[in-house]
C-alpha cells in the first residue's frame, strides 16, 4: 500500500486467525511509511503474541473498533507513540468482540488494562 499510495504516512492493519467461527487470534500492525518501520501488537517479551479470543460473541464492528481505537490512540499525547497507538487499538477492537452489535462500549481504562495485562494472551472481560 505504502508504494502504490506514496502520500500515505501510516498504514494499519488488523491481523486475524480464524481457529473457528468463535475462537481467533487477534492482533495488528502499524506501519510507519516514513521510518519503514512495522510495530506489531501484542506483543510478549518483545514478540508478536496474539491475543486469544475464545467464545466470540459479536465479530461486527471489530474493525470499527480497531480504527476508532487507532485514531483516539493517534490523538491522545499519552499513547501517541507507536507501540502504544497500535497496542491501544489492538486491545480495543479485540474487547469489542466480547459486545453483541456494533458499538464498542469498553471503556479506555479496559482496554490498557489488556494492554498491560495477562501475557498468557487469553482476553478476561
């Protein structure tokens, strides 16, 4: 995306494990097109460690979720960096799963709460 579109600064994407249809392994990426840099979350001891989401109950809107979390993440001095900016939005949209419909109704404090918490990747709501 980066070269077809060269006046793009950040390129995000959500990365998806379908195990079945509700249990997946959620995690992203952010791109940062004038660094070449890619910062990947969740991340465990400096390693791409998906989160487990088990017994989904809504996929719809998880996307939403995500790009909502990125932008506030994006906008928010405390998360501006870009390992928290992805892991913000990242933790976000992988709690949006746990909500029936479309509207992600967690609040800031849950999702740094996942951010900053269990390593064993399972989402605890």
């Amino acid at each position: 995306m980066a070269k077809q579109f060269p006046n793009l600064e950040k390129v995000a994407c959500t990365l998806r494990e379908s195990i079945s249809a509700s249990h997946n392994n959620w995690g992203a990426m952010l791109y940062d097109t004038k660094t070449k840099t890619a910062n990947f979350a969740p991340m465990d001891g400096g390693k791409y460690a998906p989160y487990e989401i088990r017994n989904i109950v809504d996929r719809v809107g998880g996307g939403d979720a995500f790009a909502a979390g990125l932008i506030f993440a994006m906008n928010d001095p405390a998360l501006k960096n870009p390992e928290k900016t992805i892991a913000f939005a990242t933790a976000a949209s992988c709690l949006a799963h746990s909500i029936r419909g479309d509207f992600n109704f967690i609040s800031r404090s849950e999702a740094e709460a996942l951010m900053k918490g269990s390593t064993s990747g399972r989402v605890v709501r």
